[in-house]
C-alpha cells in the first residue's frame, strides 16, 4: 500500500531503526540511542538519522521529546485515523457502516471482557462508566471519555487485535454524539452501567445482549434523525 | 494517538494540506498544485511544503513522482501495518486473536457480498477465485491473490469500512500460509468455489456457512500444528 518506488536513504533507514527497535526487543516508551550512536551503528550521516526519525515519528512509531531524546512511542505504529476515514466523503454512510462494524465486533467483544476481565479491569471499566455517567449528567462532551470505555471493554478481552481496531471503529463515536445530540441520555446511561454489571459479574449473555441494546439505540436514533 | 505536543512548523503544514485535499476535493491519483504554488497559497517557504510533502508521504496520505509532482494517493491515509502489528512480539498469540476476529467479520460479509455483489463484483470475485486455485495447484505463493480475493468479497459488501479493514486483518494469512503450508489445499479449493458459487447466486446463508466451514478449517489446521 505504501509508495512503491525506490526508497530515500532516510526511508530505508527508518526501516533498520524498525528491525533495530524490534530485535533489541525495545518495548514502548524505551529510550532509542541516541543520533551519534545510532549513526555509527547504522553507518549514515546524524542528519539521515533526524530525517529518518521524523519519517518515524510522523508514523507514531516514535516520540521526539525535546531536550530528552527519542522514544518507542506508547503505541507504536497506530497512527491517528490509520483507515484513512478523513478522505471518505458521505459522513453519513460512513457512521452507519461504521456502525454495522460495531454490530458485529463490540458484543462478542464484550462476552470476551465478561469471560477473561481481571480485577483491574473491571475497576478501570467502573470507573470510566461512572465518569461518563457524570459528563452526561452534567451534559459535558463525553467523547473521549466514551471511546476509553469501549476501549477497556475491548482491552479486557485478552484479544491482542481488538483493543487497536476499537479506537479506529470507535472513531465514529464524535459523529454519533453530534447526530444523536442528548437524546440518548438515558439509554447510554442504563445500558453503559448494564454492560458494566454484566462485565464484573461474569456474565456473558448479558454483557454481550446489553452490548446488542446499546447499538440498537443507537442505530434507531440515528435513523429517526435521517427520516 | 500521535504524539500530541506542540507541532512543528512542518506538521502544522501538513494539516493544512489536508484541509485543503478536502476543500478542493481532490480525488486519488489527483494532481497537487506544484511548491510555488502551495508555498504562496499556505505563505510558508518551499523548503516546509517540501518537508511537509514528506510527512504525507510516509502517511501514505500523498505521493511523491520524481520528475512529475505530488499526488493524491491511490487509498490516501491507508498506511502499511496500520495498527502496528509488526510490533506485537507473540505472531502465534497474534495469528489466532486475528482469527477469531475474522470469525466475527468475515462470514458475516460473505453474507452482505451476496446481498449486494453486482454482476462486475462477481466477475471479479470469480477470476481471483480460478486465479488462488491455480497458484494453489501449482504450489506456487498465493498469499497476495488470497488477500485480494478476500479483499474483493468485501469490496462487494458495499459497506464503506470493510474494505479498508478486511486487508489489514488478513495481513495474517501470510502467517497462517507460513503456519499451515499445503495442509489445506483441497479445502481451501473447495470453501473458495463455494463462497464464490453463492455470492453469484446471491444466497446469503450459503455464502456466509461457506465462510464459516473455511474459518473452521484454518483454525483447525493451526491448532493441530500448536500441539
């Protein structure tokens, strides 16, 4: 998918600083070596090395901080909007498709979460359902606040993949709260506290129906709004 | 996700020039303007609309024809390994945690592949079809061709996500070729001619039980090799 032609020297070094970060086994938020040393290492002038890390950098694999040095990025390799959702035109087909997605990922995922969810996770999904709760009580952007908890639904599962494809899906959330207005209150309410119940009771036909209702309402309300 | 402190000069012009891809809803494959042109339109030299053309390019957002200009890319914003799975150290954990994501997916646009292929769609799914089971036969490499073809079915879904999703999922077949070599050959024959067969005959309950039974297959085979 990536340009085909012959690669820049700066290109082909950001994929040695890939293969070096990978067989040192450099885990997120390690510290890389710093342009000298790599420099030596990889046999190129300092400025390849800054032009390679910024390559680098653009595609979050590392964090420049300046002053301190460079960094695995916390999650290496997810970009932002890494499906390229900006360049789809019909915002509207995309959230409803977007939502199909959601259908057929979110409540297998929660039986998942309900299945293999560990004390820390069912604390982490408490709490982001009670500051959720809050911001639409108090009728504050919930966003961000919505996608962390589909998240650590998604993270409880044990699953390596979904936890990076439920921010992307989830993406589409801003587009929902800003279709659906308030008019869901209650319903996100209930069912978000439902899932949540379900999830640290174990119960997976619950967590996974609970899921199945929060979409319907979803579903329903954005449609009404398209009649 | 990207790294969220203050932006370079570079990164905000970046931004810019996809603001204004949008704008003019340039198409891919389009013509940007050339540097003179944006340098005077963003009021920033040449040499940081050079840099910034470089940041889309590793974002696969643009791409750079030596000698020729600056385009729109083919599938803008879709980069290689979008979420990061090169950095995942556990390929065999990784291997089955995609599987069981293309069990939620995949037979279920099977299903919507029959629903909405159109007779061009099913051309197309039919060719690479005959074209996986030659290489098959063969014993030749069909990964490409086998992503392509799954790729195809959910082109035909019509769903606007999928298609975006579905190669990047399967950017596991690789190692499940790699895991299961030729086990598999005559059912991979078979599972292939008969989500074809009922995707053109528009029989969503074959087409999605076809997929099912070749997921099956697949897992079975993988979980044979483990023991």
């Amino acid at each position: 998918m990536m340009n085909s032609t012959e690669k820049s020297l700066p290109e082909k070094l950001s994929d040695d600083i890939i293969a070096y970060i990978l067989e040192e086994q450099l885990q997120p938020n390690d510290k890389l070596p710093n342009e000298s040393v790599l420099s030596e290492k990889m046999g190129a002038g300092r400025s390849s090395i800054r032009e390679a890390m910024k390559l680098l950098a653009s595609r979050n694999i590392v964090t420049i901080r300046q002053g301190s040095g460079t960094y695995v990025a916390a999650s290496p390799g997810v970009v932002d909007d890494p499906l390229g959702f900006t360049f789809i035109d019909d915002k509207k087909k995309l959230t409803l498709d977007l939502l199909d997605v959601r259908f057929l990922l979110e409540p297998a995922i929660a039986e998942m979460a309900a299945l293999h969810a560990e004390e820390t996770d069912i604390r982490k999904i408490s709490t982001l359902c009670d500051e959720v709760e809050a911001l639409l009580l108090r009728g504050e952007d919930h966003t961000g606040k919505d996608i962390e908890f589909h998240t650590a639904i998604a993270m409880s599962s044990k699953n390596l993949v979904v936890p990076r494809l439920i921010p992307v899906i989830n993406s589409s959330i801003p587009l929902f709260i800003q279709l659906t207005n308030n008019r869901l209150l209650h319903e996100t309410i209930e069912t978000h506290r439902e899932i949540t119940d379900a999830i640290a009771a174990h119960d997976t036909l619950r967590a996974k129906d609970a899921m199945y209702l929060h979409l319907v309402y979803n579903r329903r309300c954005l449609l009404d709004q398209k009649a």
